[in-house]
C-alpha cells in the first residue's frame, strides 16, 4: 500500500509526503513520479503525528455514564466490578470496537489497556487497524487459589497471543499493590524479565491507596514496588499522584515511566499529579485518558488541555507544563515509552499521523497550531486517520461505524438489565 498526501502543511512548510507500506518513504515539496495507489489532498490541512493514549480500559465505553459522582473505591467495588463481573469476551470486542473508533475519530492510533477478556479487545484491535499494548488485568486479592488460577490464565494468553499481531504487544496487568498479592507481584516480575514485557500497573492513584499500603506494607506503594524489583522501563506506573520525594526519586533512578490521567483524576478527586517535580528530574511522562467510566471520553486533545490547564492552575504558575511540553508527552513521549519508531514525521518512521482541518473554527486563526490543538481544538478537527501506513479514517468517515455504535448501544443495555435483575 502506498499513499501520497499533496500540499500538506509539515511544521511550518507545505510539502508532499509519501508512504509506502508501514512507513514515510520521501518527504518534500512536489515530489513527483511517486505512482501511490492513493491520492490524499492535504490543503488546508495540517499532517502532525497521531496519539498515544498510554492509559485506559478500552472496553469501558460500555460503562460510559454509568454510577457516577462517587469515591473511586466506593465506585469500583460497589458498581464497577460487579457489572464487569458480568462481561464476556463478546461484551468486551463491542466496548473495545467503540473505543477504537473513538480513538480513531479523535486521532489516537496506539493505546496501552488494561481489561478483562483479552481475546476481545485483541481482536477489536486487530479488525480496527490501531496499535495497541494489552494486557488482562491480574487482581487476586491475596487469594492463592485465584492467585494459582489467574496465573494459568496469563499463561495461556502469552502463548496464544505473544505472536498474534505485529501491530499489538502483550504486556502483564497487575492492577496495585492493593489488589495483587507479593506472590503474584514477584510472579509478574520474573515473567516479564524472562520474556522482556511490559507491566502495567495502577501506583500510588489515591491517598487511600497511600494509607493502605503504610498500614499493611509499612511502606508506600512505590518502595514496595522497587524493594519487589518492579520498577524500570519496561514499568508503566499509571496516575502516581500521591509520590513522596523519595518515591520521586526512585523513579528517576530507575528510569520508571508514569503516566498521568488529569481527567479521571479531576473527576474522581484522587489528588493533583506531582508535574514540576517529576518533570525536573527527567522522569518520562505519557498522558493517558483512563476509561470512559471516569473519564468520560477517549479524546487525547481534551486530556492534553486539562492536563496543561490543571498544573497551572494548582501550582499557580501559568508558564507550567505549556503547549509543546503536553503535545511531546501525547505524541513522541508517549511512543518512546512503549518503543516505537513513531511519534513524529520524518522519513523512515512508522507511519502512524493525522490530518487537521485547518478551516475548523477552533483552529481559526493560526498563530500557534499546537496551542491551538491544545487548548481549543475538539477532536472532530481531526479530518484523516492514518495507522501503519494504512487510512482508517478519511473525511471524518470510518468504515462500518453505524454497525459499531448500534451493537454497542445494544450491549450496554443487556449489561444494566441483567444487572438489575
């Protein structure tokens, strides 16, 4: 496959850009004789790379407006758990195909999940064309015997699905230190260095969770994670909003990334995320939506600008986590913790990137085009998505999205009526 997109704007500059296959073959001003099996025009349009959404539960799309305005532990264990308890694999490929088209819609082509029913989400991935890192939440709450059975599960996913999709990494899913016991932690850990996978892991979310974790563990849940050795690169420690200097500090050292979730924090008033201070000490920094339950959307462009608008606003200091610093954390910063060859357009790289309509009146006028993106743009300024060098949204028009959004509609109300019943 081969795609040329004419007369682009390309920071700063009006270029054609040429893909072939899964990468950006030649960019410059009138290329010619390039014989691409497809034509974009991009005037009037700005090509930027696409988002990397390094936090969420895809499948939650089904939960979208479902118990609200509560405490998150009050929340997940009187509603949220129950209902998902009643999912399938099928009720999860629905709520997954929602969510990548919603991702798809809004520019995001890779994002880094935590769910029940791999199988679903994997195949909903694979059928949308995105990229993904996956992994079936591990929660055992201490008990072996679902300790002994969960870890057969995994088990068996990583041998069915360590080679499913060159487009789609297994990683590991212990929730926290909360839900997981030392066992299965110390599991998670010698498995994933044996394989060299990703953990994705939920860490220091809620003052609760700080609490909980000095009481049972006479610690705070990062120097437990680090004194278990599950810190590192290849440990994605999502929200870390309650961080002593310490904690801080071992997550410099150990080059641990966190991925901040302002939304879903703001909502659920888990705290403020640390920015300036991990920021200072270089500790890599994605952004991630979290689900749609607390979310309540997968819109990276709004998650950028609550994530800039919520630092300035609590530290007061409105020179905080601006424009360009958001978009790397959406974008290059977020690829590079998951290490891929993305995140920006330059020659060689994976073809993964949107097309902006400039003449969207949000983008109107164009004197800073990231800080309009930023802080003004909604997603639908997104006209075309591209993913592995193949589009998968053209003029605003996904392919078979009437038939997603209507199954989707249709499970989510089976779901409450079984609940309710």
């Amino acid at each position: 496959m081969s795609i040329l997109i004419r007369n682009v704007l390309l920071e700063g500059e009006n270029v054609d850009v040429l893909i072939r296959g899964s990468r950006f073959e030649r960019i410059a001003p009138e290329l010619e004789d390039t014989c691409a099996e497809e034509v974009l025009d991009g005037t009037d349009m700005a090509l930027l790379p696409s988002f990397v959404n390094c936090h969420t539960h895809a499948a939650m799309t089904l939960l979208r407006g479902y118990a609200e305005d509560m405490e998150l532990h009050t929340w997940l264990e009187n509603y949220i758990w129950p209902l998902e308890g009643q999912m399938e694999e099928e009720d999860v490929y629905v709520g997954s195909r929602l969510a990548c088209l919603e991702m798809i819609k809004t520019g995001t082509t890779f994002f880094n999940d935590m769910y029940w029913h791999y199988p679903g989400t994997a195949r909903a991935v694979e059928e949308m064309g995105l990229r993904a890192a996956l992994s079936s939440v591990f929660i055992d709450f201490n008990d072996q015997a679902t300790a002994d059975r969960r870890w057969r599960e995994c088990q068996e996913l990583f041998r069915e699905y360590r080679n499913y999709s060159d487009r789609i990494i297994f990683a590991l899913g212990p929730h926290a230190v909360y839900s997981v016991s030392r066992a299965s932690l110390e599991r998670a850990r010698d498995f994933a260095l044996e394989h060299g996978l990703m953990v994705h892991i939920h860490m220091s979310e809620t003052r609760a969770e700080l609490e909980q974790a000095r009481s049972a563990l006479g610690m705070t849940p990062t120097r437990y994670l680090k004194e278990l050795g599950l810190v590192g690169p290849n440990v994605c420690a999502c929200h870390a909003v309650w961080l002593e200097e310490e904690d801080m500090d071992i997550l410099a050292r150990t080059g641990t990334p966190v991925i901040h979730n302002p939304t879903s924090n703001m909502k659920l008033s888990s705290g403020q995320f640390p920015y300036p201070q991990l920021a200072e000490r270089g500790i890599p920094i994605g952004l991630g939506t979290d689900g749609c339950s607390s979310n309540n959307n997968l819109d990276m462009l709004e998650e950028m600008k609550f994530a800039s608008l919520s630092c300035k606003a609590h530290y007061g200091d409105p020179t905080l986590f601006g424009a360009g610093e958001v978009f790397h954390a959406a974008t290059r910063t977020g690829a590079r913790i998951f290490g891929l060859d993305a995140g920006r357009i330059r020659e060689g790289m994976l073809a993964d990137c949107v097309l902006v309509d400039l003449r969207h009146p949000q983008l109107v006028p164009d004197y800073n085009l990231i800080a309009n993106l930023v802080y003004s743009a909604p997603g639908d300024c997104v006209n075309t998505t591209i993913c592995n060098g193949r589009i998968l949204m053209r003029d605003r028009q996904v392919p078979g999205e009437g038939e997603i959004l209507a199954r989707a509609r249709e499970t989510a109300e089976k779901l409450v009526r079984e609940r309710a019943n």
